[in-house]
C-alpha cells in the first residue's frame, strides 16, 4: 500500500504561502497554480525551469483556462476573467475599461454569489468533463467553524448558479471520473474530513445520490485538493499528514505516497503523456518546515487525465 516513489522538490518553482490549484497547460507544456495569500498566479514551464508570475487585486484560490487561454479564476468578491500579460507579468498596470490590472494581469468580475457571511472567498474550484465551472466557498477563519460555504456552477453560457451543495465549511476535493458520471467533493475542515461522491447528470450538470466515499477519521490528515487518475481512482491530499492517499472508485483505500512538505494542499497530472503528478503545498505561519509551500513532482506509475477547459467564451479583461 505505501509507495516508494521518487518525489522531487521543484526549486525552480519558489514557495509559496499557499500553494494550490495546480493545472498543467498541455500546449505550453507549463504547470500553472495559485498563491492563495500572495494574489499571484504562478507558472513554470518545466523543460527551462522558467518561471512567471502575475498579481491580482484580490486573493486567488482557484483557475481554470477557456479554450483562448484566458483564464477563469476564483477569487475573493466573485468569479474573474483574467488575462495574462507574458510580456508585462512584472509591470503594475493602471486601470482598463471596467477591468483592474496589477502586474501584468488584467482581471474583470464576471459574476459574484450571495455570500451568507462576512470573511468568504472561492475556494476549490475546476471544470467537469463538459466545461462547465465549479467552485466553493469557504469563511476564511477556519476557527469559526461556519458552515456558510457553497458549492456553484457557472455554466458555459456564463450563468452562475444558485448554491448546488450548501452547509460546507471548507469546501475542497472537486473531481470527476474519467467518464463525468461521478463527481467527488471533500470538506477538509477537522471537524469533517469527509469526502462524498455524487451520481453526476452530465447533460444538465446535476449531482444527486450523495453519499460518503472516504471518512478521513479513519485514515490520516484532512482531505484537501484531489485528483483523478486514467484508473478512476481519486487521489486526494492527506493535508497535516504528509502524504497522499489514492482511493479506488470503491472508495478503498489502496495506496499512500508520502511528501516531504507536511501540509499538502492539492495535486494535478502533467509532464510528457500526463505521467507525472504535481503537487503543491502549504507553508505553515509557524514550525515551517523547509519543504513547506514548494512544488513536488512524482511518477506514481499510473497517467492522469488531461484537465477540461472552460467550455464558455471569456470576454478579454
């Protein structure tokens, strides 16, 4: 059950505060991912170790690429449309029509839920295998407890819609199976640890049937961002624990891959024929360790799945 694999710690990549949300870009062959805190979304293209970084006028949690290369982001205040300036990632920019810039990223709020309570942002967020975008909120003091999150689709037709799963604290774990007939989602909070599946209507973007796939009280860490491998097995980070956990569609438990950063926050397939899996991190306001917050790669043996694109048009921010 544990895996004896080979994990590599990408220098080339930085270090985060908190890393999440990474999603390997196939055409530029560049991993992408956010820091949280830092308003920054962060590449590097692996091959050159090359790395950018764009700011944003508000803390990033999650993104997502539509087919142009823009970019669908989570945010603080609602759902962005972002463009990212390659040759101005390090220029501040001024205002832009209705659009914000900072640092070579133009960003413009395309739509924005009710929020049920102060302190909230986006949270976990990716698209399912038709396209269309979800992302959950979260209260950002996770020492309140508040189960004001919600789960949102924001569909191809850029309509967002009203909360598709409520009563989450800290919404994570989004995935689906290989065929989007399942979808995964997980509360990472220590007072839940659990990650449910749904029976997913791919036509209408519909989930029912849910139910409890993994209790992490009976494993180790809290669930935190997830993946799905070519295998339909879910792979989740074990965030506290160090490791990773791969769950087969039965919901059994049939590996564990340790990481040397103790707060892994979320994982995404990439590299040369989807082989490889990236992991991102946290680094902890206190007792950080020095693998805390950076980029792991690993060859777990087992291919991903390419990651959907936002099957809408973005306007250009």
């Amino acid at each position: 059950m544990n895996g004896a694999v080979h994990v590599e710690r990408l220098d080339a990549a930085g270090r985060a505060a908190v890393g999440e949300c990474p999603v390997w870009h196939e055409e530029q062959q560049a991993l992408y991912w956010v820091d949280i805190p830092a308003r920054r979304i962060v590449s590097l293209h692996v091959a050159s170790a090359r790395r950018s970084e764009w700011a944003l006028p508000e803390q990033v949690a999650c993104i997502a690429f539509d087919r142009a290369g823009t970019v669908l982001a989570g945010l603080e205040s609602g759902l962005f449309a972002v463009t990212l300036d390659e040759a101005a990632q390090h220029r501040d920019g001024g205002p832009h029509d209705n659009a914000s810039a900072s640092g070579g990223a133009l960003a413009r709020r395309l739509a924005a839920p009710a929020f049920t309570a102060g302190g909230m942002r986006f949270n976990d967020g990716r698209c399912d295998r038709q396209g269309r975008f979800w992302a959950g909120t979260m209260v950002q003091d996770m020492s309140l407890a508040s189960p004001a999150g919600a789960l949102y689709r924001f569909d191809e037709k850029g309509v967002l819609s009203a909360p598709v799963v409520e009563g989450l604290i800290t919404q994570n774990g989004l995935a689906w199976s290989p065929d989007g007939r399942t979808m995964y989602l997980s509360d990472s909070h220590p007072q839940r640890r659990l990650i449910w599946a749904f029976d997913f209507d791919t036509g209408t973007g519909t989930p029912h049937g849910r139910r409890v796939f993994a209790d992490l009280h009976h494993y180790t860490g809290r669930p935190d961002g997830a993946a799905v491998d070519a295998d339909g097995c879910y792979w989740t980070c074990a965030n506290d624990a160090g490791r990773l956990l791969r769950f087969t569609p039965q919901g059994r438990l049939d590996r564990e891959v340790s990481v040397p950063a103790s707060k892994p926050s979320m994982c995404a397939f990439g590299g040369d024929g989807l082989d490889t899996l990236f992991v991102t991190s946290i680094r902890p306001s206190a007792n950080a360790g020095d693998d805390d917050g950076y980029v792991f790669a690993l060859r777990p043996g087992v291919k991903g799945l390419a990651e959907p694109r936002y099957a809408g048009v973005l306007p250009v921010a």
